[in-house]
C-alpha cells in the first residue's frame, strides 16, 4: 500500500493494488457490515431520555448514510451488472460510492463540532426557546443542510472529479481512499486540553481518586469521590473542572487511550471508518464539558439540564450528593461526587 498526498484536499489518498475488484469490494461490505453494527448498538444501548440535540440527529443520520451505502455494496454485489434509471452499474461504483462518502465524512469534522458546541453553549444553561416540534424542524434542518453542502463540496470540486475520472480509466483495480486531517487535528486537540487540564489539577484528580470508595445506590454499585470544598471562587472552577475530567474519562478512558495509540503509531485511518457513531459520541461528551466549563455559573439546578449526554453523568459535578442510604463517614462541608 501506498499512500499518494493529494495537493488539492487536506488529507491523503491511499491506493490498494488488488488482484481482483472483488477483493476489495468483498472487504468494503464486510467493514460496512460492522460499521452498521456497531452504530445500531450503540444508538440502540444509549439512554433514551435525553433532551434533543443536533449531535443526536447528526448520528441517526451518520447511521441511516452508513447503512445506504451498505445496501448499496451489497446490491451490486448481487447483480453485479446491471442498469437503473438509465444508469449502468459496476463494480467499479462500490469504490466510488466509498470514495465520496469518505470525502464527503473527511470534511464535515469541522462544521459538525462547531455546530454542535454552538448548540450547547446556547442551550446547555437553560430550556431551548424554541418549542419542541420546531426545534427539532430546526436540526433536521441543519442536519441536511450540512450534507447537503458536504456532498456539493465535493462534487464540485474541480481536481477530485478529474482525479475520479481519471482513476476509472486508466486505473480500474485501484481503490483509494480518503485520510481526513481535520479528524487526525480534532484529536490531537482534545489529547492537548485533556492533558493541560491534567497539569492544571492533578493534585485535585489525585485528591479524588484516593478517596474513591464503591457503594451501592439504588441498587446499583457507583463510585463515591469525597473531598473538601473551598468557598473560593478560582478553587471552585479548578474543583469544577476535576470533576469534569473524571466523569468525562470514567466513561471515555478507553477512546483517549486508543487516540493516544493512533496518534503515536501515525495510524492512517480511512474516513469513512473513522467517522462513526461511537467516535461522535465521544466528541459529544467533550464538547458538553467544555460548555459546562464555559457556562458554568449560568447553570440552572434543574431535573432536565442534567439530560444532555447518552452516556455521561454531570449531575454530580455540579451538586453534592446526599443520600441517607449509604454511610455518612464524611465530615461536614464535604462535596461527594458519583460518576
């Protein structure tokens, strides 16, 4: 394999000599295949009773665009050669349908995320002005707004379809691929501000993990956090943002380690592996943190702010926990976190 840089787009093309087109094609449907899986489970074991959010509607559509395209493989896999609409259909159109799918995912990063932590930091503090039919309206809208736009982008521009058009003819057994750098300088971002909020605490963090403790609430074993609370406001943030690295990395630490991984290794991933439901929903997380961080002082206290992430807990970051259940071994003045 080798990977050619593309002058015209941020990112590389990777070129696989194959023997047979159907190798490739083979290949293509079975990471499909598992792509499907994996955003179908993780959509389908994800709560459910949290409040709308455009990064929600965005994964649905991620998934719904992933499992198109596997239906799409799959069938001209089945007939192999056939015409619809007046359109001949190959093998070669498997290579293609990917192709612009991962140009299209490499280059949506960026808007998505701006979008998305826009959306939080408008909304995250307080109930969404908008009524809840026409917020939805709303992000549907955006949502295909965006695709729109990420498919036009590419379809238009000049270089990558004479490059398409190019490798159709004079290359038919050459399927490249699209390594989009704005995911490689998401990542690396969010290592950097993880490990700056690291240095900036670690005395707080380390202060909390020595006293974790297991108990049981509502059934169920939780991590208890303990520590003394300062009525100063700089030590109050600093306490703030420890509780958000542990709640954001008691839920996360596998993907950050595995980003630390990729990036260490100089992994080249696919885009249209790399954008995936799991990986959004890790972004997600991140970027409520960062809004909480932001907006913290203009959080309301309320059941449905609380709401927000599928897979992580704020509650506790912001409210001591106090429940006669379990033993009152700490002195008073203490803030308890659970995550």
């Amino acid at each position: 394999m080798a990977a050619v840089p593309c002058e015209n787009c941020s990112g590389w093309y990777h070129y696989t000599q194959v023997n047979q087109p159907l190798e490739i094609s083979c290949m293509l449907l079975l990471i499909m295949l598992g792509k499907v899986f994996l955003d179908l489970f993780i959509l389908q074991v994800k709560q459910k009773n949290v409040k709308v959010s455009f990064m929600g509607y965005f994964c649905v559509s991620l998934a719904l665009l992933d499992f198109t395209l596997l239906m799409s493989i799959a069938f001209i896999l089945y007939f192999e050669d056939f015409a619809l609409w007046g359109v001949r259909f190959t093998e070669y159109h498997i290579c293609l349908f990917t192709q612009v799918i991962s140009l299209t995912y490499g280059i949506l990063h960026y808007p998505v995320y701006l979008v998305a932590v826009l959306d939080y930091y408008v909304t995250i503090a307080r109930t969404s002005l908008f009524p809840k039919r026409g917020q939805r309206l709303f992000y549907v809208f955006v949502v295909v707004f965006i695709w729109i736009s990420g498919f036009s982008c590419i379809l238009k521009v000049p270089a990558i379809s004479e490059e398409l058009e190019r490798q159709k003819r004079f290359s038919p057994y050459q399927c490249p691929f699209y390594v989009s750098v704005q995911s490689y300088s998401v990542s690396f971002a969010m290592l950097l501000l993880i490990g700056m909020a690291l240095v900036a605490c670690w005395k707080e963090v380390l202060m909390m993990l020595l006293s974790v403790r297991i108990v049981s609430f509502a059934s169920q074993p939780v991590l208890m956090f303990s520590y003394a609370s300062e009525n100063n406001g700089t030590c109050c943030r600093r306490q703030l943002l420890t509780r958000l690295l542990i709640c954001f990395l008691g839920t996360w630490a596998p993907f950050v380690l595995l980003q630390i991984i990729i990036l260490s290794l100089g992994a080249q991933i696919p885009a249209y592996m790399e954008m995936n439901v799991p990986w959004l929903y890790f972004i997600n997380s991140f970027l409520i943190a960062v809004a909480y961080w932001f907006r913290c002082h203009d959080v309301e206290l309320t059941e449905e702010i609380w709401s927000t992430d599928p897979f992580v807990s704020w509650k506790f970051c912001f409210t001591p926990f106090n429940n006669e259940n379990t033993e009152p071994a700490e002195k008073p003045g203490t803030v308890i976190v659970i995550c």
